[in-house]
C-alpha cells in the first residue's frame, strides 16, 4: 500500500515539508480515520514538530528522523498523568502508521502563559502552581524506556563542560563571553543528588491558563530526560520567569528551597545548567533577556536568576 506521507529521509527533507500542509494532509487525514477521529484536523503554528487539534483531541507526528522522541513522550506523558498539580494530557492511543509516529491525546482547556503574561493573569499564583508541579514531576518515578538518552547523565553533563564555550561561539557568542565559561563552570559545584524525571523544556508556551488566571496544562514532554533537578530551573529562568525575580522567587519557595537556599551559589549553578543545555543558546539569551549590571557571567546569574 501506497503511504500518505512524504518521503523523510533526513533534516534537511523534514525542513522541506515540516510547514507543507499539502504534503502533510494525506498523512493527517489517513491517519484519524484509522483512528476513528472524524473532527477535522487544525494545525499549531508553533513547535518543532506537526501537532493537530482534533476537536478534543490532539495529534502529535513523529517523521521517520525523530521516530526515537515517541517512546518518550509517550511513556512519560502516561507515568505523569494524575500526579501533578497542573493536568496534563491522557494518551488515546500512540503507534505508528505507515513509518510515521504519533500520539493521540486529550485536548487540555486554556491559552499559553505566552498570550497572557502581560495580561490579568496572576503571576504569584501561577508561579506557587507551577513551583508545586516541578516537586511533584520530580518525584515520579521515570518509566522504563529503552534506549533513553542520555543513559549516563555524568557522562552527558562532562561532555557539555568539555564543549560548552566552543558551542556558544559557534552560535555567534563574542569572545569577552566565550572566555569566561570556562573558569566560570569549573568555579561551581553542580554535584549531588540522584537523577530525576524532567520536563526539562518548561515555558511560558509549554503552560496553559485558564480564564481564572490559573495554570490549566502543562504539555509537551518529548525532551523529557532524567537528569539533575536543578538542570530543570535553567528553562525556567530563561523562559518563564525572564528575569522577574519575584516570580522564581515565588517559584522556587513552592518547589521547597528555604530562603537561606536562594542564594549567590543558587544563581550561579542555574547560569550553570542553563549554559550547558542541551539546546542553550547564550548569544540568543543576550539579545532577549535583561541586560547584567556588569559584562561577567557572575553579574549574569544574579541578574537573570535573582529571587528577591
């Protein structure tokens, strides 16, 4: 049988077709008549990979290139699902149809925290929410995944360090900064503590508020790892909170830091984890985020990760 998708053999074809709604139909359409969803279906304009909107259903595809996200996303979707404060979406069902991945899952109510941060959203009771529901993630035992990445979280977090200055030049960091990671990172102390389940990509468009101004979804659990805690927090920083200290404040008190916890080395261990992301992008951050009293990393973590 003929399939309804395109030909995805590498990024640079994924790249090709990822916004072609002409090429993706077919595939779309084939695929929720198997599933027996007759809504039809209505695209998200953001995010890295195809997502739908099925009446109260959501449609999420995996091409043939990422096909090892779907075991993640979809195990760690059903592990959280119940155990948090914040809902998170059911899985329906999730498999593969002609090469291609999905998961089919409820439809959460509300609008990204993105559309409503300016607005009458309540910052203080989102950030007490959100604060419990990272405590709550944190504690749920990670689901038995083959072949999860990254298997060796030491491992991982030595080659960041090793490669971490390199990779913020080669995304157009200028050397008064690159110059710093190094002796920054080696002046922090990232150690300790057993790895836990992380969402490690919360931001304001990953949440949902609902018309009383209370988080209503938190969604999108494909880059699930188990890592550090605090690796958790860099996204938080950057994403979320950007800078508004009484946010993570309030965030980091409902998680369980002590005030006496909410310190200078705090600060400097999440510039830390937020340097050696996986995705981190300093340059982009710079450009985006409040500017530091001072040209140092230093002044950067106190300014980006402030509490009071």
């Amino acid at each position: 049988m003929t399939s309804p998708w395109p030909d995805v053999d590498d990024e640079e074809d994924y790249d090709l077709i990822a916004k072609d709604e002409d090429a993706l139909r077919p595939g779309v359409r084939s695929l929720l008549d198997a599933l027996g969803v007759p809504a039809p279906p209505q695209r998200y304009p953001t995010g890295s990979l195809p997502v739908y909107a099925a009446g109260d259903r959501v449609l999420k595809l995996f091409p043939p290139i990422y096909a090892g996200e779907l075991p993640v996303e979809a195990a760690v979707l059903r592990a959280v699902h119940g155990r948090l404060p914040t809902p998170t979406p059911g899985v329906q069902a999730s498999g593969e149809h002609h090469g291609w991945g999905y998961v089919l899952m409820d439809r959460l109510d509300g609008r990204p925290l993105a559309d409503v941060w300016d607005g009458p959203a309540g910052r203080d009771r989102i950030a007490d929410r959100l604060g419990a529901t990272l405590a709550a993630l944190h504690a749920v035992p990670a689901p038995d995944i083959a072949d999860w990445w990254p298997d060796d979280w030491d491992a991982f977090v030595a080659e960041q360090r090793a490669g971490c200055a390199g990779r913020h030049r080669a995304l157009g960091l200028p050397d008064e900064w690159a110059a710093q990671i190094p002796a920054y990172l080696d002046g922090v102390d990232l150690a300790g503590g057993e790895p836990v389940l992380l969402h490690t990509e919360i931001m304001r468009q990953h949440l949902l508020v609902d018309a009383d101004g209370e988080l209503s979804g938190l969604f999108d659990f494909e880059p699930a790892i188990r890592g550090a805690r605090e690796y958790e927090f860099a996204a938080v920083g950057a994403f979320v909170a950007e800078g508004d200290a009484r946010f993570l404040g309030r965030l980091l008190r409902a998680y369980g830091y002590r005030d006496d916890q909410l310190d200078a080395a705090l600060r400097r261990r999440l510039l830390a984890w937020l340097l050696l992301h996986y995705y981190s992008n300093l340059p982009a951050y710079l450009a985006r985020l409040p500017a530091p009293a001072e040209p140092t990393l230093e002044s950067l973590a106190d300014r980006w990760f402030a509490t009071v």
